[in-house]
C-alpha cells in the first residue's frame, strides 16, 4: 500500500499527531468481540457469536450430574458453535412440558435417574412430540448401550463422564441444528 493511500487526498493525519486509523481502531477496540468493524474482523468466530445461544436441557434427579454435564460442555462445545443455555429439570413432567414447547435443540437425559430414567423418557419423547429435540443419553455403564437401540437416543455416553468424549458427542449433534435453524 502506498504511503497516504489510508486517508483522503490532501489530509494529513500526522498534523493532529495521530495515525488515520486510531479511529477505526478505537472502534474495533470498543465493538464486542466477533464483530465486523467497518469491513474489517477481529479474529474471533463472528458466525458463532452472531447466532442465538443454543438450548440445550439437562435432566437428571442427581444434581451432581447435571452439574457434571455442564461443566464438561462449558458455554460452548465447540469452537464453531454458539454459546449454550442450560436449563435443568430433575423431573420427568417439568422436562415433557418444557420440550413441548419447542425450541429445544438438544435433551441430555441421565439413563440413571430415579423414578423416571432418561432411556424411558427418550422413547416417550419419540411417540408423544413432534420434532422432539436430539437426545444424548447417559448411561449407568458402556455395556448398557444396547438399551439406548430401544429408547431411539441419537447418541450415548457412559458414566463416568468423560467431558472430551461428551462434549465431541455434543458438538456433532447440535452442528445439524444450527445449519437448519441458521438457513
């Protein structure tokens, strides 16, 4: 780039003692990060922050494990998705209620849980609602699996939660979500 090629013909930035680009910095500097500014990028994933959080419910009677889940999927599981709401339910009911009122775009259900299991109520969510969210299943052991082919989950993860394994399990179920509701 030529020299004076930043600012208008005839203006000379370095009279006030300034570069003609503080301005335009000091915009960037302001602007929350992953915005555009004036054409230019910050270097964050702007995609990702200009999308709605993600909503994503934990249902388990064992408040330990919803915390757990949380923990190992942070505010966002992968770099190229949004930021994730939680919300937690350590009832069947309150969860059904809650799903069928839609917008829902993941239901983590903790196969463990005492009176209602995550296995029982992802095959109910599978009869009763339309368009009912992708579920990830927590399971008591990896040999228990099997029992997720039943309830319909889309993906399954065992106890002890392992947050690399749970959060790479996220990810490739919400990554189709954001493509559908982003178009």
């Amino acid at each position: 780039m030529r020299p004076g090629a930043a600012y208008r013909l005839g203006e000379d930035p370095r009279a006030e003692g300034r570069c003609a680009w503080t301005a335009a910095c000091r915009d960037l500097a302001a602007a929350p990060r992953g915005v555009r500014a004036a054409g230019g990028y910050d270097g964050a994933m702007s995609t990702a922050v200009e999308q709605r959080p993600l909503t994503v419910l934990v249902y388990s009677d064992d408040v330990t494990v919803r915390n757990a889940v949380r923990t190992a999927l942070g505010r966002r599981p992968a770099a190229d998705l949004p930021v994730i709401a939680y919300e937690d339910f350590a009832t069947e009911a309150a969860l059904v209620r809650r799903i069928s009122q839609g917008g829902v775009d993941l239901a983590v259900l903790d196969g463990e849980a005492v009176p209602s299991g995550g296995m029982g109520i992802s095959m109910r969510l599978r009869r009763e609602i339309h368009n009912a969210p992708p579920v990830l299943l927590l399971t008591g052991r990896p040999q228990d699996a099997w029992l997720a082919t039943w309830s319909q989950a889309e993906a399954v993860v065992p106890h002890p939660i392992d947050p690399l394994v749970l959060a790479r399990t996220a990810a490739s179920l919400l990554r189709p979500r954001v493509a559908v509701t982003s178009s």
